[in-house]
C-alpha cells in the first residue's frame, strides 16, 4: 500500500504509532459514519451490476468432441481428456458396463456424480450409453 | 506554555527533600514521589540532587516502547504511561539515558514525572518547583533564570547520542553543551572489592 502513502522518509510503524500526540490521527464517529454508508452505497451498485450481468449473460455453447472408443475402457478403468480446450483437464471412468461419468479435474462438484444434465464448465457429465453413442464420444 | 521554563540546578540542592513530598501531593500521581533523588559520591561528600524528568525532543522512552504506550503531548510534556496500554516489560527504564522512569510493580505501569501535567497545564508551576527552598528546582521565565551565574542548556551527549531537552540543566557558563560518559562515573571501577581492569 506504498502508493497511497505521501512521501516520508520514515517507516509506515512509526507513521501509524506515533510518539507525538499531535501525529495521531482519530477517525470521528461522522468519517466512521461516512465510510460505513459509501461502503454500503458501493456494494449495492456492485451487486446491481452482478445482477444486470447475469441477466444478459449467455452460457457458452461448447461443441461435440470424440472422447473414447465404445470398450476402450474396461470397467472400473478411466482415461483423462481435454474439454472444452486443452487446458480443462476432466476424466473419464467406466463405473458399469452400460455407464460411464466425467468429471472435471479442476472442480469435482464435492465428489459427487453429476446428475443427468449438470453441467460443470461446459461438459456434460453423466450420460446413458446411448447418449454416449449419440454424442459420438 | 504560559511562558515558563523549567530549569534544573544540582549544584544548588540542599538534600531537603521537599520535593518528593511535595511531588506525592500532585493529583496526576497521588501519593507517589516522580522526583529522582540521588547523593553525588556518596563516600566522600553529602552533596544530593533531585531532577525530574527532561522531557526529551525525541523522547527514547516512547520510541522503544513496544505498546505505543507513551505519548509526548503538543507541549512537549513526556506522559506517563497509559494504564490500558502498558505492559510493563521495562523497556523505557532500560532505555531512558537519564534514568528516569520508575516501573511501579504494584500497578503494573510505568509512572515519571509528567511536570505536574494538571497543574503546569493551567498556568500553574509544579509541586517540587513551589517548594524547593534553593530553587534548586525552578520554574520560571527565561528571563528570570538570565540573572544566575550558571547559564542553561538543555542539550546532553551520551556517547554518540545527542538528546536535546524541554528541561534544561544550570551548567558552567561556557559550556553549552553537557557531555557525559556513563562507563567515567560507574563506581565499580574503583571499589576496593571490584577487579580493576587491566
């Protein structure tokens, strides 16, 4: 916070404990007031711009990828992809011989299996085997 | 404040003692004497000296007290500690070079003169000044203290350090600076009982 200092030659310890009474500086019930309403004031309009954003926000729209061959996993195996881009590392495990879940390496939503149509940064997680089959995964 | 200083003179104490009677009587420390008492070379001469504290420029007590517990005042008066703040841990008394403050075990706090800060704050002189029988202690207009052969200074050298004072000290009158070497006054030296040194 060196850049909301005024020059001085001495350090910020000793600017914030004086010895000299004169040095101190005292926050008034009227600049305490002040600063609790315009922080107040703040948050609202940030929350107002949160809103408004969420309002126009539009979810992106992420493509179809092949992930795994049907049987290139045993049961109980897995094998870690990319999706959407390189850099969203998600696995894939073969819970059954007819089901398959995925996750993201990043957010694992707690551990738990993502139910039919979540969606955790864009990829669809848990899919029957014929969606499978119909996402060409 | 009000135009009066305080001025200190050893030469003139008469070992009386009013002061720290007197000094008890202060309301900003009931029943407690802030005056620092001592005999000077005790073997071979009775001579005493009272002074009060010197209410430094850049007073080393609060600068290393660790609790922000000692304030210089827009008067240049040196406080006494703040009761909420003070943690007793002895620090100012090590630090101080004139061996001022006094840690009041009982209390948990450090307390030394403060001038008589309800007096001296409304025009009024400290206790020990109103009774010194010599003027040993006095506080009075420069002007007044002009007259007196001693002249006053208030800047001090402890080795390297250099301490200017609110309080002044009577020194000889071409001296207008007091330097001290601690280690030149320590008795130890020349005890009979203490290993010189080689």
């Amino acid at each position: 916070m060196t850049w909301l200092r005024r020059g001085s030659s001495e350090p910020l310890w000793k600017e914030e404990f004086p010895v000299r009474t004169a040095d101190e500086r005292y926050v008034t019930r009227r600049q305490l007031t002040k600063f609790l309403v315009l922080t107040s004031l703040g948050m609202f309009v940030g929350n107002i711009w949160i809103l408004i954003r969420s309002i126009f926000y539009k979810a992106p729209i992420y493509g179809h990828q092949p992930v795994a061959q049907l049987g290139e996993i045993p049961v109980g195996g897995v094998k870690l992809f990319s999706y959407p881009s390189k850099d969203d590392h998600c696995i894939l495990i073969r819970t059954a011989e007819d089901e398959y879940v995925g996750y993201s390496q990043k957010c694992t939503h707690h551990g738990e299996l993502c139910g039919e149509h979540a969606v955790i940064l864009g990829l669809i997680l848990r899919r029957s085997m014929q969606s499978v089959r119909r996402l060409d995964l | 404040m009000f135009g009066y200083e305080f001025y200190v003179d050893p030469s003139r104490c008469i070992g009386c003692r009013s002061c720290l009677q007197a000094c008890e009587e202060c309301a900003t420390h009931r029943g407690k004497s802030m005056i620092n008492f001592d005999f000077i070379e005790r073997k071979e001469s009775i001579s005493s000296a009272a002074y009060v504290c010197w209410h430094c420029d850049e007073p080393t007590c609060a600068q290393v007290c660790p609790a922000d517990a000692i304030k210089k005042g827009e008067d240049g008066i040196v406080h006494s500690s703040l009761k909420p703040r003070c943690i007793a841990c002895n620090n100012c008394v090590l630090a101080c070079p004139f061996g001022i403050p006094k840690m009041m075990i009982p209390e948990q706090q450090m307390m030394k003169c403060d001038m008589c800060y309800d007096r001296t704050s409304i025009g009024k002189r400290p206790m020990c000044a109103t009774v010194c029988p010599s003027q040993a202690l006095s506080y009075v207009r420069p002007e007044e203290i002009a007259y007196r052969r001693e002249k006053p200074t208030n800047i001090f050298y402890f080795g390297s350090q250099k301490i200017t004072t609110k309080v002044y000290m009577m020194a000889p009158a071409e001296r207008e600076a007091i330097a001290l070497d601690v280690v030149d006054y320590m008795w130890e030296e020349n005890h009979d009982l203490v290993a010189t040194r080689e």
